[in-house]
C-alpha cells in the first residue's frame, strides 16, 4: 500500500481517543513496535472467525509475515475451507433473534447449521472436504504416516483436488495463504470440530486407527520446540476471544519454565486479547491480563492489552492499520 495513503490509520487515530477505542490504537501501535523489533507474533483464533471471514484480511496478515505462528480451535481451522468451496450456498439469517424452535428444526432439514446469523451448508461445506480428507487420512495410515490436523488440511489445499469447487477469491482464504507458507498452527481440542468427529466415527468403523492424526499432546510439544527457537527476540501473543485457542498456547511458557525447568524461558513479550467476556467469574477468557503474571506467563513489564468489544469489529481494524504500515 502507498505509505502516503493510511486511510483506517488515520481515521482511528483521530477518533478512536477512549476506553476501548483508546485500548484498540494502543495495542495496534504496541503490535506495530514488536514487529519492528524483529519479535514474532502468536496469533489465536477462538469462535466463529472464519465464518465470519476474517480470512478476507487475515489472509495479507500472513502474506505481508506479520503473523508468525497461529493457534485456532478445529471450526476456524476447517470453516475457512469451507467457505472457501461453499460460499454461494451460505444462508444469511439477519433476523435470527427471533427465530422459533420450529424455525431452527427447519434450517436443520435443509441441512443449514447457524452460527449466529450465518448458516453453514452442511452437504456443501461439510460433505465436499470429507470425501477427500478421508482418502488424504487413510493413504497416510497405508503408508505409515501420521499427521497433525492442519498438516492434513495443507495436504488437501495444496493438493488441488478442491479447485473445482472454489467459490470465492483464493487471496480471500487465510488457510490457503497459511498453507503456502507452511505456516505452524497449533489447534488443540481439534476433536471438538466436525473433522474431528467425521474422524472419530471412521475410527469406530475401525476404518481408520486414532494414532493415524497426532493428539493434543504432540501439539504442545511442537509448539514447545517452536517457541524456543523462536523467542530469542521475544514472541508476543494477539489474542481474538478466548477460550482453549488462547489458554493452550499462553502456557507453552511456564510448561517450559516451571516443568521443563528451563529458566531462561522468556516470557510473552505481548499480550491482546479482544474480548466481551464478563471480568471475572472465574473463566480463562474473563480473566485481566494481569492475572497471568501470577501463572509465569507475562512479565511484570509485558505491554498488555484488553479490548472489550466485538472481534468481528475490532481486529479487522488492527490488522488494516497494520497492514499500512
């Protein structure tokens, strides 16, 4: 982009001026520094981000290396796809507060599973990655191999196979840019998605062994290896909702500083979380920044960032004042 034309930089800095407008700009400028430093940056994606096509900008995120390694539940790491071979067949419902039982049960026998005011085609969406995810699971099984979830969704992307059915603007699908960059993901509780359930019941079809896709466990330790070879310069952590998508990667740190006993573990060198969980009753999503200083995971000097609003509003506006950089 023209250095000259910062059209969303400009208008936030001179509107967005308090509370949480305030907290976006400071964190957006705080990301900008990390970047500028030579840090890398976690990105974790909780909810319904991909359907909610956050791939549109996230997608450049990750061209533009201004995102280094993700972290997303089993639903971001599919839907993206998804909308990728089945948009047209998306079913917005604007007025879905006030459907009725009748009215759900009757999306669920036209095969439309609503997330919010958007409904996924499930013979579209689901149905058309299965038949080539299954063949991709077992040739790996066949021959020995083992796999974690999204490698396997790489293997699919990048084979071609879904060509045929691409619905929207490649550039558009941040998996797809992810792909090509071999980006890492780590997606733990990924059995919590509908991949993982189709998986689960090839397994109990005994069609397939449950070792054939590698668990949570080897996720954690791929991440551990990762951030300690990454973090000399500091890595720091955005974080879009809550959730497992941010708790299992925050606590890469004081696994290695307090179990692995690794006590030149660096703490994350930033910490944002987009948020409208209630502060506190209890829950990782509610809990203030501050609280993970007690847990090992941030320093006393970490810059920390919480922004109280709606992700589908406020981290597209991150990333585009980013992206004018």
């Amino acid at each position: 982009m023209n250095t000259n034309q910062k059209p969303i930089s400009e208008f936030i800095e001179k509107y967005f001026l308090h509370f949480n407008a305030a907290a976006l700009v400071d964190a957006a400028k705080s990301y900008e520094t990390q970047l500028n430093k030579g840090n890398k940056m976690l990105v974790s994606l909780a909810g319904a981000m991909s359907t909610a096509e956050l791939g549109k900008i996230f997608a450049e995120m990750i061209r533009q290396d201004k995102v280094h390694i993700i972290s997303c539940t089993g639903a971001n790491l599919e839907e993206d796809v998804m909308n990728l071979v089945a948009h047209s067949h998306y079913k917005r419902v604007p007025n879905y507060r006030d459907l009725t039982p009748q009215d759900e049960w009757d999306l669920l026998e036209k095969g439309l599973n609503r997330v919010t005011d958007t409904c996924i085609p499930e013979e579209e969406a689901f149905r058309r990655i299965q038949e080539h995810i299954v063949k991709i699971w077992k040739d790996a099984e066949a021959n020995g191999e083992r796999y974690l979830p999204h490698e396997y969704m790489y293997k699919l992307l990048l084979s071609g196979v879904l060509e045929e059915h691409y619905e929207i603007d490649l550039k558009d699908s941040w998996m797809y840019a992810a792909a090509e960059k071999n980006l890492p993901i780590v997606v733990p509780g990924w059995e919590d998605s509908t991949m993982g359930n189709i998986f689960a019941s090839y397994v109990l079809k005994g069609e397939l062994q449950a070792s054939t896709v590698k668990s949570g466990i080897e996720y954690m330790t791929f991440l551990a290896d990762w951030y300690t070879e990454n973090s000399k310069n500091g890595i720091g952590f955005f974080q879009i909702g809550g959730g497992i998508a941010g708790d299992f990667p925050i606590c890469v740190v004081p696994m290695l500083y307090q179990d692995m006993e690794r006590t030149d573990t660096p703490f994350w060198s930033y910490f944002c979380q987009i948020s409208d969980s209630t502060t506190s009753y209890g829950s990782y999503s509610g809990a203030v920044p501050n609280e993970k200083i007690t847990w090992g995971k941030l320093d006393i000097d970490t810059p920390k960032f919480i922004i109280e609003s709606d992700a589908t509003i406020v981290a597209p506006l991150i990333f585009a004042y980013l992206l004018e950089m």
